[in-house]
C-alpha cells in the first residue's frame, strides 16, 4: 500500500472511539451533525451560483455586456469548474475531505464576494472563472465524507437529502438575493451610509454589488463552525462512541490517505465503462438542466413577457419541487432494492425514465402560450430529471469505493463540460435559430443521457479485480 491507515484520532488526550467499551446500547448521533453540515453546504453551493441568474438583468445594463459576452462568463465558471473538479477530487483522497472543504469554500466565498467589485466583462469572466476554479471538487469531497461518515444502507436517501437542499439552494437564491438587492438600494439602508462620515460615496454603489459581497460572507460562516469540529474519519472524532462507529464503518472502504496513489489506479479510473457513462450522463444531462441556472428568466422576459423579479418564483418552483423529488427519488430506490434484492435495477430504473420524460416536457415547453403553463411544464422537466438524482450520487459513490472522491472528480469534470459550453451553445442558438430550437436541443441531450444508463453497472468498484488497488485484509 502506497498510503497510510489514518490513526484512530488525532487527539493525543482523547480516547480512540474504537477502543472504548463495546457494551453501550445506542449509538451516538454524531453522524446526523455531520449530515446537517453537508445539508447546509451543499444548499450555499447552488445558492451562491444561481444568485447570479438573478443579477444578470443589472449587471448586463451597469457594465454594457451583450447576451453572448453574459454566456461567455456564466461558461468561464462552467469550465473552470469542470477543469478543475479531478484535482479538487484527487486532493480529498489525498489530504482529507476537511482541509479540502475549508479550502474550497473559503475560495469560493471570497470570488463571490469579489463578484460585486468587478467593474467590465475581462474582471468578471476572470472572477467568474476563478470562482469557479475556487468551487471545484465540493461534491466530489461531499461524496468523500458522505461514504466515511453515513451507513452504506442511508446512502439513497442521504444523496436524495443532498440533492434536495442544493436544488433549493438554486431555488431560493433569486429570492433571496433579490430580497438583499432591494434591501441596499433602500433608502434605509443608504441613508445610514450618508449619515456617517466617509461613507457617503458608498451610498451610491449598486445593489447587486452589496448582494454579492453579504453573500460571500456565508461560506466564511460555515467554515468558522466546520474546521475545529469536523474529522475526516468517525475513529478520529471522541464523540462518536463504538456503537456508531461499528454502524457506520460496517461494509465501508478504509479511511486511507497518502502522498502518492497505487501503481494502476489512473489506468483504471480512465478505462472504466461506468464512470465514463455516469460522466456522459451528467454532461448531456447538464447541457439541458442548465437552462435553469442561464436563460430561464430571460425565458420568460422575451417569450411570455414577465419582468425578472416577477418571475423570480417562476424561477424558483422547478427548483423547489426538484429538490423534493431528489428526496422522494432516493427514498423509492432504496425501498426498490431492499424488496427486490437488485441494485442495479433500483437505482437505473429512477434516472432513466426521469431523463425521458424530461425530453418529452421540454420539447413540448415551445407550444405554452402562458407563463403558467410554461411554468408547470418547467417543473415537470425538472422533478423528472432529479427524480434520479438520489440513485446517481449513490452509484457514483458505490463505483468509486475508497477512492470516491476520485470517481466523484472524473464524472464530474465530464459532466460540468455541458454547463460549461451550454449558456454560449445556448445564447448563440437563442439569437440564430430562436426559443424553439433551442428547447429541441435541450430536448434531446435529456434523452441521450438517460441512455448512458444502459451502460453504468453500480454493483462494482472501478478497480474491481485489482489487487494493487483493493485495501489491506
């Protein structure tokens, strides 16, 4: 083994929980806290992108950007994030998911609140792109802590869970980042600017610039209360006794970390059929679902004739509702496989009939005449699709093993090429072709993603049958 078993605490004072007496009857909760940090991050992580979607309108008119410059910087964090979501995988595996984490949000934070500082489209593609760069490799590292901290057998529902507070994350943000615009462009808040000396050029700074920066200081919060609590592994933190420590180790990879990665692990990571599929998934997957987070509200403007901030609970519904079928989709697939004993069949059957039925909504959205209609059509593209968010986290945990920040990574960085190139894709087919055309491709990514299915096996490891790469007996 090129890496080293991580000690049982890194505590010298504390007891090592494994080591404490086995004959208590309950098991500690510590994990539930660990879920509710997760819960919390992955809600700041969709917020802090889509609050963007809310102040295109501003920023676009303040800083004189054309459509197409707009989807050139909502894909420079697309990209950056794609490019960079390996890496920011390979050092989960590699320094641990809490040194990881801290890093990346404390990255992510600071170029959101540095969002309302640019001041032309160079500044803000560079700190769009360097946001993303910042945010890349957070669910790869969620997925790391996810499979050292959660019983395999809560991994449908806890993925679900995941999904669901980040889909509302993307749901709240127009409103509450609209809700923080029109809070600094109050006179309330301009006055107190005035009032005090030296401040009163400050008065005159557009809203959206204050939203950006209030949002930044979010993820600086979470970090104060996640570093000094968190461990990487349950043997590692003193509150978690051997009862929780037996649950939720039981049939777990080894919490393994070390300064190089076995001889063959790359060769198998690049050559494995299902992580290549679960990667082609989300990137024609992507490329439809991110309409959401790009033109949708410009949707509605050009198209059914409401102003972004009415259509800020347009915005918001598909998210919401999304977020729950994430849940609902989750809960199904494990009750789908504890009856019938098949797991590949309980965790395919969710995102493969989601992805088509999403093709069909999406197609269809074109021929809604009302923003009602198109509204609820919105919905069902979006509830179908995450209807199998809960299987697919879950598989790629299960493909990835030990190495599941890794996996995470890889599938990530394929997939995110579809949000990366889709607000350009997008933007260029809106202006040559027009709405409907547009909806048709999106149409049909939906339903070639829904058949890499057909090819994604989450019953084995990707480095399955190699001894180099399978942990110590």
């Amino acid at each position: 083994m090129t890496g080293d078993r991580i000690p049982q605490t890194d505590n010298p004072n504390a007891t090592p929980a494994a080591a404490r007496p086995a004959g208590l009857l309950h098991a500690t909760r510590v994990r539930y806290w660990v879920l509710t940090f997760l819960v919390v991050l992955t809600f700041l992580t969709y917020y802090d992108r889509q609050c963007f979607m809310r102040a295109v309108e501003s920023i676009q008119s303040d800083l004189n950007l054309s459509k197409q410059q707009i989807g050139l910087i909502m894909g420079a964090f697309w990209l950056a994030y794609a490019l960079f979501e390996l890496p920011g995988g390979w050092m989960g595996d590699r320094f641990g998911a809490r040194t990881t984490l801290t890093r990346i949000v404390m990255a992510w934070s600071l170029l959101t609140s540095l969002t309302g500082m640019c001041t032309g489209f160079t500044s803000l593609f560079l700190c769009r792109f360097l946001f993303g760069v910042g945010e890349a490799g957070a669910f790869p590292n969620i997925a790391r802590v996810q499979s050292r901290w959660l019983p395999i057998v809560t991994r449908e529902w806890a993925g679900g869970l995941l999904w669901l507070s980040a889909r509302w994350g993307g749901a709240f943000a127009p409103l509450i980042f609209g809700a923080l615009i029109a809070a600094f462009e109050s006179s309330p808040f301009r006055g107190a600017l005035e009032a005090v000396p030296g401040l009163g050029r400050l008065a005159e700074v557009a809203g959206w610039r204050w939203a950006f920066i209030a949002s930044g200081l979010l993820g600086a919060i979470w970090v104060i209360f996640f570093w000094p609590w968190f461990r990487d592994h349950p043997s590692e933190k003193s509150s978690v006794n051997a009862a929780e420590l037996e649950l939720i180790t039981k049939g777990a990879p080894p919490e393994v970390r070390g300064h190089t990665m076995p001889p063959g692990m790359w060769q198998a990571l690049l050559t494995n059929r299902s992580l290549w599929a679960m990667g082609m998934f989300y990137l024609c997957g992507s490329f439809g679902w991110s309409f959401f987070g790009s033109w949708m509200l410009q949707y509605f403007k050009e198209v059914q004739h409401v102003s972004y901030s009415r259509s800020a609970w347009m915005a918001a519904a598909p998210m919401f509702l999304g977020g729950i079928s994430c849940l609902v989709g989750g809960i199904l697939s494990r009750l789908l496989i504890r009856a019938t004993g098949w797991r590949r069949l309980g965790r395919a059957i969710f995102p493969f009939c989601g992805a088509l039925t999403a093709a069909a909504a999406m197609y269809a959205v074109p021929y809604m005449n009302t923003p009602l209609k198109a509204t609820v059509l919105l919905c069902v593209v979006y509830v179908a699709y995450d209807f199998g968010q809960g299987a697919n986290w879950s598989s790629i945990i299960d493909i990835g093993g030990r190495y599941a920040g890794l996996a995470a990574g890889m599938i990530n960085l394929i997939g995110n090429i579809g949000n990366a190139a889709q607000p350009y894709v997008g933007a260029f087919i809106i202006e040559k072709f027009g709405w409907p055309v547009v909806f048709g491709v999106y149409s049909m990514a939906f339903l070639l993603a829904g058949s890499m299915w057909l090819l994604i096996d989450p019953r084995r490891t990707f480095y399955e049958g190699r001894p180099n790469l399978t942990p110590d007996s």
